[in-house]
C-alpha cells in the first residue's frame, strides 16, 4: 500500500451500485479512503445492494450514507464531513427501456441528481471530476467505431438523453468554475455482482432455471461487451490524470469537435474494442452452464441501437491502457460467480 493512496480520499456516489462497488472495492484493497452514498432505490433488488454494501462495510476506510442525490443538505453534509480529493458519480437511473416507463426517474436521478454533486465539488474545489455516462448516447450516430469526437445529439432513448444532459450540465461547470472533469462512455459493462436487469444476467438466470430467454432484433444485436475490471483499472488510472484546458482556443475545428473544450473536460470511451453479437453471449453462458437455452426471438424494442463499438484512442492515450479481457474470459467468471452466488438474486 502507497503513502500516495493512504493519504488520497475518494468519494463515490451510487457505490452500492455496480460499478460504485466494483470501483470502491479495487480502491479500498489499494489503500485509498473511500466515502459513498446511495439512496438504495428498488429499481432492482435491494437484496444485492445491501450484499455489495456488506463486503465494503469490512473496510476499516470505508464510510457509508444512506443519502438521495436530491437532498442537497444531506449530499453536501456528508461530502464536507468527508472532505474527498475525487470524485465519482456514477449515482443514476439505469436502463433504456425502464426510461420508457417513467421517465420522471430518469430526469430527476441523471439530471437534477447531478447538480447538487457539481455544486460540492464548485465550493470544495474538487481536483477530479469523474462522470459515467453511457454509450447510449450516440443515439443515431451510424459511424463505426463511436469517436468521442462523434456527434451525440439525437439520442434515442429518454435514458441517453438524461445521460448527454448530465455531460453538458458537467462541462458547463468545467468551463464557469475549472473543475476538471472527466466525461466517461461505458460501453456495455457485465461481470460478477452486475445489474440482475440487464441481458447477459437475465440470460443467465433463466437458463439456469430451465426458463425460456428473450432475445430481441432476432439475435442480429451486437454489444461492446465490457469485464467490470478493466472498466475499474481505467476509472482508477483516470484518477490522477485530470483534464487540462485545450490550448488551441478560439479556431474553429475546436469548436466543432464535442470531445474539445477550453474547459478542464475530456470525453472519453471506455469499451472493449470489440463488438459481439448477442447470440455469441447466449452461447457462452450455455457452455459455461452446461445447459441449452431456450430462445424467444422478439422484434427491436424502442430505443435500442442495432450495434455499439467503442474507439477508445484518448483514453489509451491518456493512461496508456484500454480494456483486454475477450468475452469468452469475462462470462467464465462471471458464471462461476452467478454459480457460487449470483442466482440467489432476483432479475425480475
């Protein structure tokens, strides 16, 4: 353990959250001092959040608070008593179709949620700013692989939308207050203790349990398929890498590239550079299984996108790595997880 990283405090919104988990872990067992706060919405089971929860809570540098982004009080209460070098604000309403349900979720948890964050780190005069946004926001943008440089201005999901919201409500502060900030894409992130809502965990649930699965766009969909660690080694290495102002201002090229800004803020794509198709997911969780599945074909649900692909070029740039881990690799490990643990937690 580093003098550097015992000394370095990090604050996590979201961290009884996947990734806000995943992330605290890795920097706790590393030697930082990690505070978080989640309000443990029911969007999915609780029964896992609490299981996350437990396993940081054995952390002696670990701090927990019960606190929703839109209690500004309490946000600001807690992130002062803690006074953190970093933040991470992965704190938000997840899923695409979900946003078509109730989109008054996603509005106040991406969007509104976030000020009150950016307000902490504005009077703290916070060193880093990490967001997690989302592939999604691409949108309709059909130029493959997605650049960070891409335009991201039709999505098509209310989910994305909020997401895109969020970026541009961060650079705004970036640019009035020089908070650097750090705008990250992810790009379909799975592994063990993943969201019970989303596909590959589904899929896995339903096998397991002899249940038919769902398989949408008649199995032509492709994913960027991203292992949870790589995306925590990159979050992590991003840490004491801030943004610098870009020093070409004023010319026009700048002004027209979305991933530019006078401001501290970069965009940048964190995928896995290889983009699968879903049926090839299915396939690996039946080997790892060892049993068949039973597929539903059904047609392209609103709001998805046929194929996501990342360029990851800046962030390889930035901290010299970019995520490795094949799918094959990723679902292994995550089935015997799911095996161990993972089915005792609800997908429905």
């Amino acid at each position: 353990m580093g003098t550097k990283n015992a000394m370095k405090k990090i604050f996590i919104s979201g961290v009884a959250g996947f990734l806000g988990y995943s992330t605290a872990r890795r920097l706790l067992e590393l030697g930082y001092k990690v505070a978080g706060i989640d309000n443990l919405n029911p969007y999915y089971s609780i029964e896992l959040k609490e299981a996350r929860l437990k396993i940081l809570q054995g952390y002696s540098e670990f701090v927990f608070g019960k606190v929703d982004l839109l209690d500004k009080k309490a946000v600001e209460a807690f992130f002062f008593d803690f006074e953190p070098d970093c933040v991470i604000h992965y704190a938000a309403q997840a899923g695409v179709r979900y946003s078509l349900v109730d989109p008054y979720a996603y509005a106040q948890s991406n969007v509104s949620g976030v000020v009150p964050i950016l307000e902490c780190c504005r009077k703290k005069r916070i060193g880093h700013f990490l967001l997690a946004s989302s592939s999604s926001v691409y949108g309709m943008n059909r130029l493959i692989p997605f650049k960070v440089n891409h335009p991201a201005d039709h999505p098509l999901s209310i989910y994305a939308a909020t997401k895109k919201a969020a970026e541009l409500i961060a650079h705004s502060y970036s640019h009035l207050f020089s908070i650097p900030v750090s705008c990250l894409r992810f790009f379909t992130v799975y592994g063990p203790w993943g969201r019970p809502d989303m596909a590959y965990y589904k899929f896995a649930s339903s096998i397991y349990r002899d249940r038919p699965i769902e398989v949408y766009a008649e199995g032509k969909l492709k994913r960027d398929y991203t292992y949870v660690d790589d995306v925590v080694e990159a979050v992590i290495r991003l840490i004491d890498s801030p943004p610098q102002p870009n020093q070409g201002e004023g010319q026009l090229e700048d002004c027209l590239d979305p991933s530019v800004s006078t401001a501290p803020f970069r965009i940048h794509n964190v995928g896995n550079k290889q983009p699968e198709n879903i049926l090839k997911l299915v396939h690996l969780i039946e080997k790892y299984l060892d049993k068949k599945a039973r597929i539903k074909f059904l047609p392209m649900p609103p709001g998805d996108v046929e194929c996501t692909y990342a360029d990851t070029t800046t962030l390889e740039k930035e901290i010299g790595y970019s995520p490795q881990t094949t799918l094959e690799e990723g679902i292994g490990r995550f089935i015997k997880w799911f095996c161990d643990e993972g089915y005792r937690f609800k997908t429905d």
